[in-house]
C-alpha cells in the first residue's frame, strides 16, 4: 500500500463525549457550546498532523454525535454555539495532507460523510427548533467556513486579521468545503460575482466587507468576544420555544461482529464477499408503546429508534469498510402491525421526542438513498414492507415481489408514506415513483388504513419492478444480482445519481448531485491529484505545472 | 500526436445542406422529413468509421444547422420527421471509435454540443411551434434515442427486432446519452425503477413493452410504417398554427482568419495566445429598423441576427478550436439608441422571424453562460453595455466598470433584461445576480425606460463587481486578468458550473450541471477509458477489468 492509498482497516461510528479527542461539548442552561479543539495527534491514521484545527473523518464523526445527542439528549438547549479553542484560527478545513495521501473512493465518502452532517446541522435547525451560530473566534477556511455556512448565524471576530476564506481554487485546484458553494448561491444567495471573487482570493475576506458581502452576519472586536457571542446566543434562543426538559440518552448500540458481517437487535448485514453482495435485514418486533408517553419511556430502546440507529450504523459499515460490495438486498420482515401502530405515533404526535425519532428515521433513508451502492429491495417469504418499512423498498433501485399465492409476502401503506420522509428532493418516494403519473400515489395511498395487500395487489398497483412466481424467482433474482455485480461500479454510481432524484432540485440534491460530481471529476484530474497537480504541490517546494486546456 | 489523443486542427460551424454529408432535408408543405443517412467515411477525420448511423460531432453540426434553418428558412413547417435511411437501424449513437480516440476535452465538448442541440429542438417546440416526431424506422441506442427523446413524439417501427435501448451502462461503462438520462426521469418521467432496468438491457425494450412503459408513444408494423408516420405527423401539424409562409434565408457568414483571430462584421475575436486571453467584441450599428416589417425585408441582414450568429460561431471557435483560452474579456460598443430599439422590437413584437430571433439571442446567451471559460465583462471607453447587452455582461463572471468622470462608460437597461432571455434555469440573468435581494431586481428595472446611466450609478445598483477609477483600472484588471489564467483550469470549469447557476433547477441545468459532471467524472476513471476499462475494451477481444470499489 502506497502512501497515496493508505487507507484504514476499519472504521467505527459509534462514539461518545466521554471519548472525543477534539470536541468539547458542555451545556448551560439552554445554550450548549462545542468547541472544536483537535489534536494534532489524534487523527484517524498516521503521516498527518491535524495542525490548526484542520479535520479528517474522525473529528466529523465526533461533530455528527455531538450533534445527534444534542437534539435526543439536550431537548433543553435552543442555541448551540460552535466555537474554536485556538487563537486566530477557528478551522483551517480539511486537512491536506490527509486528502493527498487518501485514495480517491475514500476521499468521495468522506466529503459525503461530511456533507451529511452539515445538512444534520440544517435539518436540526429546521425541525428540532435548534438553532446554531458559528462564531468564529478566528480565521474559518474551506471546510472550516462551510461548517459556518451551515449554522444559521455567523458571528466573526475584528481583529484586522481573522477572516472567512476559500481557499482551494487559488491554492489547491479543487472545489470549496464540498458543499459550501450550494449554500453560499442558494442559502446565503451570495452575488454570483462576488462569490467568484471570495472564491478566488486565498486570503479571505474579512471586518465590514466580510458584512457587506453578507459572508457573515456580523463582525465583534477581540474586547468582547464572549460578550456579542453571548448576546447573540441568547437573542437566538430567546426567539424559540423549548423542546423538553428532560432528554433521552443514546447508549452504545450492541453489535456482533463476525469477520465483515455485523448482528444487532434488530438489524443484520451479511456479506457475501466472491459475490460482492450483501444481504440487509430489519426487523420489527411483535409488540411496541402506542403512545408518546410510553415510547419516551422506553427512550433509546424504543424499538424503532434503535432499529434505525442500527440500520444506520450498517449502512455507514457498508459505505466505509465494505467498498467492494456492489449491491445490497434489503429486506423487511417482523410485525406489520407493530409498524402500523409506530407510523401512526411517528406521525400524529407532537412530543418531541417521538419527532426526533422520526427526523431521524428521514435521515437515515436519506442516508440510503444517498449511499452509491445499488439496492434490490426483496419482498419474499416472511417479508413485511409496510408504511415506514415500505420506503426502504422505494429507496432501492429494484423491487423484485415473489408473486405467489401459496407464500405470503406482506406489503401496505401507512401515514408514513404520505410524505413525512422525504427524500433530499423535497417529495416523498412515492411521488418521486410516480412523477408522471400523480393519480398512481393516490391510488397507492387510498390504502393507508389497511388492511395490508399481497403481491399482486402490490404488482398492479406499480410498487414491484418484477413480480415473478415461485418457479421463475430464484433464477431471475440471481441473474439480476450476478448481472448488477458485473457492472462498472462508476457507471452505476452515476446512474444511480441520476435516477434517484427525479424531479425538483433542492439544495441537498445541488450539493450531493451537482457539485459532488464535479469535485469527484476534479479530484481524479492531473491538474489536481497528478505528481505536480496543485493538491500534490501543496505544502511542498513544487509549483503546480497545469494541463491548461480548458474542459 | 497519439490515438488516443487525435483530434482535428480547426473545425467550422458553418454548413448548408447543400453540403450535408449526413442528413437529407426535404419539406413537403407544412412537413419536414430530417432523415438521418451517414456517411461511415464522412468522419470529421480518419481513424473510425461512422457505421449503422453513428454519429460524431460533424453530424450533429448538420443537424443543429438543420434545425435552425427550419425555424427561420422554414415557416410554413408545423411538423419535423427525424427518420433514418437504414433497414433495422435508426441510429446506434455516438461513434464509440471516435470516443475512445478523442482526448476528454474534445469529449466534454462534443457531448455539450450535443445537449445543445438537443435542447435547441425542444427549444423550438416549446417557442416557435415546431413540432417534432422520431419516427424510429430501426433500432434506436444510446445518443440514438436520447435524439428521439428530444423529440415531442415517438413512433417505433413493430418488427420483432428494432428497439430503444441505452446500452451505454453494459456494455461501455459510462452513462447513457450524456442528456437522455434527465429526459428519461424529469422529460417523460418514466418510474425509476423501469429506468434503472431499461439502463441495464444492452439489447433494449421493443414493441408493447415499450409502450407500456412510456419509453416510445406508439409502434407501427412494416406493413404500415410510412402511413403510419405520415398519419401521426399530419395529426400533429393540424394542432398547431402555421406561423408564416415566407422564409429567411440564412447565409454563409463573412468571416476574416487571421491565424486564430476571426473578423466579422459586427463582432471581433482577439486571441493572446500567449496570456492565453481573447478579446470578443460586439458592436451595434448607428442604425436599424424599427418595425416587423422592416427588419423582415432585411431578413438574415438584420444586424441584430446577424450580430449573434456571429457571437455564436465566435463562441463555437473558442470552445472547439482554441481550448488553451483561459479567460474571454467581453465588450460591447456601438449605438445605444439602436439597440434600445431593437430590444422594443424584439420585446414586443408577434412576427414570427422577430420571434425566432429572439430565441436565437437567448439560445446565443445560453451557449456563452454554459461555455468552460471564465468571461470577465470589461465596460470601458466607448463601450455600452445597455439592454440585450447587457446581458453579456450579466453572463459574465464578473463586471469591471472604468469610473471615470472624464472617460463616459455607457450602460442602461431595457424590456430586455426583464425575463426575455431567461439562463438555463428558466429565471433571468438579473433574478439570478439579486437572488436574495429581489427588490434589487426592480430598482435596476426602473431605468428600463431610460435614459443610460453611468459607471457610478451602475456600481450603485450593484451591476459592477468592481468600478476602479482611471488610476487604478489598468492595474486592477491586469492582476485580475494574469491571476485568472493562472489558476487550475478544471477548478475553474467547476466552480464556475456551480456559481453560474443559482436557483431553480430546469432539465437543462441537471443536463448541464449534474448529469455531465458525472459523465465528465466516469469519462476519467479508468473503468472507463483505462487500458482495460469498458470503453476501450468494447469492440476488441478483450474483456473489461473494473477496479470494484464503489466511490
């Protein structure tokens, strides 16, 4: 293994504060801070430094817990204030050494890894009532002023020399903070000249023109910092309501590894490595809480919680250590009716924590819907693809339903299908399906209330891709699944890009869509990634030498 | 020069069907037949062979001069047949020889070209009521039926052979059609999941099934094709307007070559070759008509038509022929009466051929707001940026006004700039500069009526990026200009498709912005064009070797 590919052996989620290396996350009252203090040290690998508060993956995993157990743990806090612990810097962005020395499907997960928390950070803002100001304690570049972008508010200091920037055209030939450019036309709605400009100058920009350009929302002086952060906090949260008072903590998930494959609760990955497929159960129980009061009660054991952090943590493994799986199948199988009595809470409560519960559900399809691995979803024996558990289906790329009417397979549709999990599009999956043809959601829907339906139902009603019987099944599944694996992985990740969000653009399908596509050009140009591209040169005594032809 | 870089020494834009080497045009009263008829050693240059109706970029220049030669020589057409010559073929796509061949920056711009002309049919459905039926007398692949998609009706011959198939993802590893994916998903909205299996079949879906999955809007036996077609096609014409009887011819244009330079009559271009930056001007005459009827009698003459078709070929040749140009400075001079009134004409007439022009501007603006290169918009001595000119400099990355008291700089704004030539994204160049300031959008348009207003008042409306005055401006826009060309020119072309673009989201943005990003991206990977990748494989006896890992 070279060092341009030196990759890690395995990558864990799961983490907590206790064990964060370069994070500090303490609460007051309803204002929370999170201060990103990384350690040179600490970084996922070795041969880089995490200098100035640059960040690799493992500083986003801990940003994307501590954010996730703000919004299940801290119901109390309506402002959360990210802040750094260096002077004069707040965070120079990814670390360039780390990118370098990163082979080019890693470096692709780990921008969209941290595009997701970015956009966390936003559905936080959006749906949780929880309101985030950077403030910007010194300079923000890259990713360090995307991670800015995405808070609501951005409080900068004066201090003649901290300033936001981004850098990577002029230094580094690449696109800015992989997202940042989405939200600085689309969010901030910038002037396109002026972001050209911004995204041009090496330096930044900062003080009163930094204001003007509306990059920030407002500049302090070093004299009192603290104070206008404080005050800005605490103008923010005096503006919304509190969430709750007493929050549900997220415990370690329990998982059994057996070599690549993982076991818990409620969830199971097997890998089938010669075939590169795997295989991606959930699983419903035959009992749950059917009211608020009580799934508050059981906090982060509520079945459909755990069940999704799970499926979440299984699909984050895929992504990052299975990279040579090409398809996965996924299958629903456990109580239809345990998951038609936990749609109807997701949907018709307004306690916050079962409205956590189900943004967090929408994140975790999302997640899916995102992740560049084909999925088949597999209705066959013992299957229930039912209201929540049905959008899994509608998140793969196939439906494949055994049509016969000796093996019951279990298909409805619940509230959940109505469009409370939309997709980075805006609209619901069903929608998405049936673009050209509104009338077929409605139709679809007209059996929310049951009773479930069986294959043939689900057939004419367009949710299968194919509904073979029971002689034909095994074949046609098998030749599906050895073709898909046959494919160029490139080719299919491209595709897939494009099918999966038909219709309206948001500024999530901008930046998972649009610019990630050009960034993954970029970083697999000469000009960026080759011996003397400006990414290789970077740091080093070597001067950047273009291919100069414009493309 | 290795194969796999071979390309051509300089490429012309201008032809005439007398001199179609690939298509047949024929008009019968208000029915056009476009037959597609290629010549396989008709190839823009040597080392493939243009068999089964393949096609290379020569053949889509002819098709682009076609169908502009309909809209303005051809008023009397309501209805265009895009038919082919062969038995059992329609066209089987873009010549994969000629891919595999040709360097990646001619790659990406064959494919833009391409997507242009395809958009510039549906342009001409959607504005000058001409409508559109492929009537597929053969299997139509890849390109080939992304063409049909561009058309408004689809009609298949019913042989038991011939097909629509985009066998692009099988058997070549890239994506299909480099546009037909967005017009599959947001064009005729076909479910997801047929798309994702219609993408997999290399050999396609024919007859009933067709049908029944929207991919085709009819199917004729042999038996019946030519009445069939015939019988379509006049339904379609009889739906519609005639929108006039009498054509504008459209001449060769006048062009100087001095080395790369290019002279015409009312736009020049400068190239230096060595600061790799080019001079394009465009200059309005102290004259012009005032009415429908008078602009009529000059027909192709009209400078207004002229002028952009001018720009347009202008904008071809720096695209195609001189690809180390990094950076175009934009200026705009001549009479700010006349185009003050031609923008009246243009605005408020209903005659057809001042409509068509029109739509050729906008379409001329649009090739300039989707060109890889970065245009600067330079308003100084002698320069009026007023009203359609305007919008040269709204397209531009960024402004440079002389404020000068004693050097007037002319700019204005007219009807012109108020949604007639709306970008990609279906908004104006004004709405897409003020996108979070939409009342800066009226107070620009308050001086619609005039009178032109100076370089002060324009900074003041926030047109100008910078507005230097006479001390600094020639150092300002040097450092400005050198800084440019020497960044990465694929970070450039990226954040410049990112930036340009603010807002909604149209077919033709996705077209443009995600969809060949990813193409641009796969185009690189070596799954693709590697020794062993997919498309230099097909057609040799080697099998394909994919690195598996999905990024």
């Amino acid at each position: 293994m070279t060092a341009a590919t030196a990759e890690l052996s395995e990558l864990t989620f799961q983490t907590h504060p206790d064990q964060y290396k370069h994070w500090l996350l303490s609460v007051e009252g309803d204002i929370a801070t999170l201060r990103m203090a990384i350690d040179p040290e600490g970084g996922l690998r070795e041969g880089y430094e995490l200098k100035l508060n640059s960040y690799d993956l493992g500083v986003d995993i801990e940003l994307a817990d501590a954010i996730q157990r703000l919004r299940f743990e801290h119901p109390e806090v309506r402002c959360v204030v990210l802040t750094g612990n260096l002077d004069r810097v707040f965070c120079a962005g990814a670390n360039i050494v780390m990118l370098r020395s990163s082979g080019h499907a890693f470096k692709v997960n780990f921008c969209k890894f941290t595009n997701e928390t970015r956009c966390g950070i936003e559905d936080a803002a959006e749906n949780s009532g929880l309101r985030f100001l950077a403030a910007l304690n010194g300079t923000a570049s890259g990713g360090g002023y995307e991670l800015a972008l995405a808070c609501e508010k951005i409080l900068l200091v004066d201090d003649r020399n901290s300033a936001v920037s981004f850098p990577e055209v002029p230094l580094l030939g690449v696109l800015p903070g992989t997202g940042g450019l989405t939200r600085i036309t689309d969010k901030r709605k910038i002037r396109r000249d002026r972001t050209d400009v911004f995204s041009t100058i090496a330096e930044g920009i900062k003080g009163k023109r930094a204001v003007e350009w509306d990059l920030v929302d407002g500049i302090a002086p070093l004299s009192r910092w603290d104070e206008a952060v404080g005050e800005m906090a605490r103008g923010m949260a005096d503006e919304i309501q509190v969430r709750g008072d007493q929050g549900v903590p997220l415990p370690k998930l329990d998982v059994t590894a057996d070599g690549v494959n993982r076991t818990y609760k409620y969830v199971s990955l097997q890998m089938d490595e010669a075939a590169r497929t795997a295989e991606l159960t959930i699983t419903a129980p035959d009992t749950c809480p059917t009211d608020a009061a009580a799934a508050f009660a059981e906090g982060a054991n509520w079945w459909v919680l755990q069940a999704y952090r799970e499926f979440d943590d299984a699909l984050l493994h895929l992504r990052m250590n299975l990279r040579m799986n090409a398809l996965v199948l996924v299958r629903a199988k456990g109580s239809s009716d345990t998951v038609r009595k936990t749609d109807a809470l997701l949907c018709g409560s307004d306690h916050w924590f079962v409205n956590e519960t189900k943004h967090f559900v929408k994140r975790t399809l999302k997640r899916m819907d995102l992740s560049s691995r084909s999925f088949f979803a597999v209705a066959d024996a013992g299957t229930t693809f039912v209201g929540s558990f049905l959008e899994l289906a509608l998140s793969g790329d196939r439906t494949y339903i055994l049509n016969d009417p000796d093996i019951p397979v279990n298909l409805g549709v619940t509230e959940a299908n109505a469009g409370h999990f939309p997709m980075s599009n805006g609209i619901s999956r069903l929608e998405t399906r049936f673009l050209g043809t509104p009338d077929d959601v409605k139709t679809v829907l007209d059996h929310k209330s049951g009773p479930d339906f069986d294959a043939e139902t689900a057939d004419e009603l367009g949710l299968a891709t194919y509904a073979p019987d029971d002689i034909d099944w095994e074949d046609e599944l098998r030749l599906a699944v050895e073709e898909r694996a046959s494919f160029s992985p490139d080719a299919l990740t491209g595709m897939e890009s494009n099918l999966r969000f038909a219709g309206p653009e948001t500024m999530e399908t901008k930046i998972y869509g649009r610019l990630s596509a050009w960034q993954n050009w970029i970083f697999q140009r000469p000009n960026a990634v080759g011996e003397r591209g400006a990414l290789s040169c970077y740091g080093t005594p070597n001067r950047p030498e273009f291919n100069l032809e414009r493309t």
